[in-house]
C-alpha cells in the first residue's frame, strides 16, 4: 500500500509499504478523510511545539516514519476476532491517546491523570495512507448524520469539550475567546452550550471574526483594528470577563500570536477569574505570576480528552447542537495531496483557512 512518511523533518515522501497486519484488539481501516492538526504542521517542518523532542528523537533513530495523521474518518475494512464493539463497514473516529491500561483510572475513564498511553500519529502510525491499524479502544462509531469531513474534526472537538469542562463555567458566566481557528471556533459553541452569557471572540481575521458571529459570539472584535482588552473592559462594564480562552498562541512562523494573546488574557480576565490555555508554544513562556496572584488567577490546562469526551462530541455534531461545516474551507483529493494540505495547515493566515485543510482519500 501507499502511505506518507517522514524522513525528517521538511522531508515526506510517498513510499510504498507492506499493509499493517492484523493483531487482537485492532481492526483495519480505509481512511476516507484526514487533516494534519496544527500541531503536526508545525511539527512536519521542524517547528517546535508539543512533543518536538519526542518527535525529533524518533526520526533520528527510526526514520522513514509513518507520522502523524490522529484526526480522521475512516471505514472498518477487517476486525480482529476479539473486536466486539465495531463490525465491518461502520465509519469510526478516535481520541488521539489510549489509555495506557495500566491502573484503574484508566480503565475508569474518570480522570486523564494516567498519561503513560501511546498516541496515534505520533508512538502508533495514523491515517496518510491507503490502510490504517487502529486499537478498538480508542474508537467511537461516526452517526449517519455527520459526513466524513465533519467526523474528521471529532477528535479536535472532543478536545474542546474537556478545555471548556476544565474552565467550570457558571450559567451567565461573560466568556471570552482569543483566536477564532478550528479550537477557538470549538470552544465558542460548546461555551455557548454549557450556559455561557456573554460571548466575546477576538481574531485577527475578518473571515474568522465572520464565522464567529453566524457560529453565536455576540461580539467578534479583530484584533488589527483597535485594542481589544479595551473594548473587553468597556463589553463588560470595567469588570473583564469570568473566563478567558487562549486559543491564538504558538509560533509567529505560522501567523500565531507567540506569547501576545497570554498578556492579552491576563488583562482581559477579572480579578478572581480563569484564563484556559489551550496553546501550545513551543518554548518557555515568562510571565509575571505575582500579577496573577495579587489579582487571585487561576490559569488552567484543559484536561486530556477521553472517550466520553468524543462520545459526546458525536451527539453535539449529530444534533446539529455544534456546527462544524462552516469552518471547513479546504478540501483536497486524493492521496498525493497530502504535502499541500500540511502547507495550506502550516500558513492557514495566507490561504485564508480556518480549519486544517482536509484529504479526501476515499469515499
């Protein structure tokens, strides 16, 4: 079969390579649509960002590598004999980490602090290639009403849904959200959802700030046309939100913000309120935490999502309750597209993208 795979870093080529065999627990899948997430993007060019050590370490002693490729839809094509749960022909998605299956909690589903579980694309080969290998416990069965690019999100919006259950909003809590890419556009809704009041959204982009407001913000202020922490104060009557989501950080090399939209949070946030980091940087970040502490902040990393987590991702897009169509603007066919859709993810500013570009590869 045909799959992508890293030589190093800036280097992937299409090689021909046996099919994976199948093992117990497992089935085999056609994938039928894949995105490289932002994170891969940034990886794929030597970027660093999350799990860039690991990465790096594994292309030097490994390499050619099957990477990447952790948000999907794809067919059941085999099961293994053990497999119960799926049978041949159901459209899956998955999580991107597996529980390591050593504890209870684990095996529980209850909390996320077990984190010793491999992670699809990156310890697992994911889904740029003609076949995939996936573990059955890491899969939820795709609704008929979702298409095959809507369920290639899942895996992203189930991210979401735990950044917004970590940040505890109260009903009528004033929310507000920096960057409006697929995360930040994910975390609107589902705030929205879980009895946010007032929404306010804050991009770069006037494309982006558009699509915030059909997707509910009730203001989608652009960041290059005035100062937004000030128009956040006066939105919320001097006060400053209850809760802030920074979803704009990471590399300037990719038309991120850097470590802007993290002072930006802290200005805009009450006293006493939460900022969520959802970013990722990629380097140290320094701030001033007696600030943070005088005005008692609680800054938060989202938990790691579980499969109750894209459970629930399956019946909020199914309902037609969270809309993900609207922010997908790039389909590509076919397998060799794959390259354009890393450098249309990798520069989403200059191909006026929100969502990762997407690959149709079978349908």
């Amino acid at each position: 079969m045909k799959a992508w795979r890293f030589h190093a870093f800036g280097d992937m080529r299409l090689d021909d390579v046996p099919a994976p065999a199948l093992k117990p627990g497992h089935v085999l899948v056609q994938p039928l649509c894949v995105q490289p997430s932002v994170t891969e993007a940034q990886l794929a060019f030597g970027i660093p960002t999350l799990a860039y050590d690991r990465v790096k370490r594994r292309l030097e002693s490994d390499a050619p590598l099957q990477l990447f490729g952790h948000e999907f839809c794809v067919r059941i094509v085999e099961t293994a004999p053990d497999v119960t749960r799926y049978k041949v022909g159901d459209r899956v998605a998955a999580r991107a980490k597996l529980p390591c299956g050593e504890c209870t909690l684990c095996r529980t589903e209850r909390t996320a602090l077990c984190r010793k579980g491999p992670v699809i694309g990156f310890d697992l080969p994911g889904c740029f290639s003609e076949l995939a290998l996936l573990p059955e416990n890491a899969l939820v069965k795709v609704d008929d009403a979702i298409s095959d690019s809507e369920a290639a999100c899942l895996q992203s919006l189930s991210d979401s849904v735990a950044a917004v259950e970590t940040a505890g909003l109260q009903i009528g809590d004033t929310v507000v959200i920096l960057g409006q890419g697929s995360m930040g556009l994910e975390c609107l809704q589902v705030a929205r959802l879980s009895g946010a009041g007032l929404l306010i959204t804050v991009d770069v982009r006037d494309e982006s700030c558009r699509i915030s407001k059909e997707l509910g913000a009730d203001h989608a202020l652009n960041a290059r046309t005035g100062n937004v922490v000030e128009a956040i104060r006066d939105l919320t009557g001097g006060n400053g939100a209850d809760v802030v989501f920074e979803c704009a950080g990471g590399s300037p090399k990719q038309g991120l913000a850097g470590n802007a939209t993290v002072m930006q949070a802290i200005d805009a946030v009450r006293s006493g309120g939460k900022i969520i980091g959802v970013s990722w940087f990629g380097a140290p970040l320094e701030m001033n935490i007696d600030l943070l502490r005088e005005r008692s902040l609680r800054y938060l990393f989202p938990d790691i999502s579980t499969q109750g987590h894209l459970e629930h991702t399956v019946r909020l897009v199914a309902s037609g309750r969270v809309r993900l169509q609207p922010t997908i603007t790039h389909k590509l066919d076919g397998i060799e597209s794959v390259p354009k859709a890393f450098e249309i993810t990798a520069n989403k500013g200059k191909f006026a993208a929100i969502n990762p570009a997407q690959v149709v590869l079978a349908k």
